[in-house]
C-alpha cells in the first residue's frame, strides 16, 4: 500500500511539471522584424517587409492596418506575401482605397495564385509566354507550392519586382524561408517566359504597375521611383513619355 502511495505521488509531481510547462510555454508570437526597409528598394519607394519569423501561415484575424488620411486601411494577414504586395500598391496610390476599410480593392479570396486573375482592371497584365517586357513595381504570380489553401489547391507565391539587368528579374518576397528578402527569376526573351527556379512553383504571369517601364500605356499614380519611365496621358498633352527623377518629371 505504501508503495501505491508513493507511485501516485510521483505520478502526480509529474503531471504538475508538465502542466506548468504547458502553460509557460505558449504559441510561438509574431514580431514585426524588418527584414528590408522600403527605403532600400523600389527607388526608396518600397514598403517594409517583414520576417514571419518562420511560421508561414497567418492566423484568422491578424490583420495589420496602415493609416491613410486618418482611417486605418487593412492591407493583410501578417505576415503573407499577399499582404505586401497590397500594401505597396495602396501605399503608393496604384490602387483605389476600397469603401470599407476592413474590405480590400484587390481581393484574393483564398490565396497568392489568385492575384492575377483578380487584378483590378486598370493594371495590365501579361501571362507567362506572352511577357514582353517588365519593370520595377510589377508583380510576378506564381501558382504550386506545398501549402494548400482552404480549397485545398496550393496557394502560389507573389513577389515584387525591383530591377531588371538582362535575363535576371529581382523580386523582394516576404514570407520567405530566411531574412533574404530578395529572390532572382530568369527571364527568357524569346519565349517570353519567367522562370522563379523554385520546384514547384510555376509562373501564371505579371501584372504591370502603373508607370511602371514595362507597362507605358497605363498613367501613373503617385510619387514616381527615380528612372522609372512614365507616360503623360494628360488630354491634349499627345501622350509623350518622361523620366523621373527625385519624384519629379522631366
């Protein structure tokens, strides 16, 4: 009998540890670590990106807001590659401000791959095959991946371009595996085809940022990055292309 006694005694000092563990040890807390500034990039025009700190999936309701004309905007789940893509794009003035704050004007229902399809009908867009030309601001869709949806169908990746030297397309990505915000692409002029090199990942297309060099035929809105080439559509203005420099054109 003694010996029970003991045993249940010990068992229960153990279960007493392992509960207080528990509770002292609680979900892993995102912070909001910069990992690029947004004067870094895009001319000194980008947005801040964020580390996800490893944890690749958002929680339901951990929006981040940013403020513009004093009502605070939902741009996101923190931190999804969603969320700065349209963070940029509000930011700069690319894309109207929806009606309702916590609604967004380029909605993506369920995941990254849908950004192309539900670009807002002002951007062009050009789907892998058919990529003629690209410019900083655009943003590259990828379809695949290893995370699925709410549909169950892999939710893709979108990542912002930076620069274009020859073949290789820079991007900056949030919600990447490291603090390596920037991933290259090759970009195959004849076949007008971007390839991201990531297995299993594809390409569905680019969508063109307003202004952008890639995408003339689209007035820009907003401060112009230094060297970006922009078309002045002002009526009666015929249409004449100008460069920017320090935000202003010339």
């Amino acid at each position: 009998m003694q010996r029970r006694q003991e045993i249940s005694r010990a068992l229960a000092v153990v279960l007493l540890l392992i509960g207080s563990l528990l509770v002292a040890t609680p979900a892993k807390a995102k912070t909001n670590t910069v990992i690029l500034y947004g004067s870094e990039w895009l001319g000194g025009g980008g947005v801040d990106i964020y580390s996800n700190d490893g944890n690749y999936g958002s929680a339901i309701g951990d929006y981040f807001k940013i403020p513009v004309n004093g009502v605070e905007y939902r741009t996101g789940l923190r931190w999804q590659c969603v969320e700065m893509v349209y963070r940029l794009y509000l930011a700069r003035g690319w894309i109207s401000l929806p009606t309702n704050p916590n609604t967004f004007s380029w909605s993506v229902p369920h995941s990254a791959r849908e950004m192309y399809d539900t670009a807002p009908s002002h951007l062009n867009k050009s789907p892998n095959g058919a990529i003629e030309a690209i410019g900083p601001g655009d943003v590259v869709v990828l379809n695949g991946g290893s995370f699925l949806d709410d549909l169950g169908v892999p939710a893709g990746h979108v990542a912002i371009v930076e620069s274009v030297s020859g073949s290789t397309v820079t991007t900056v990505n949030q919600n990447l595996n490291g603090t390596n915000a920037r991933r290259t692409f090759t970009w195959n002029q004849s076949a007008k085809t971007l390839n991201s090199g990531w297995a299993g990942y594809g390409t569905i297309g680019i969508v063109h940022a307003p202004g952008s060099t890639s995408n003339r035929s689209q007035p820009f809105i907003g401060t112009p990055a230094d060297g970006n080439v922009v078309e002045n559509i002002t009526p009666g203005a015929g249409g004449h292309y100008y460069v920017a420099a320090g935000g202003v054109l010339f």
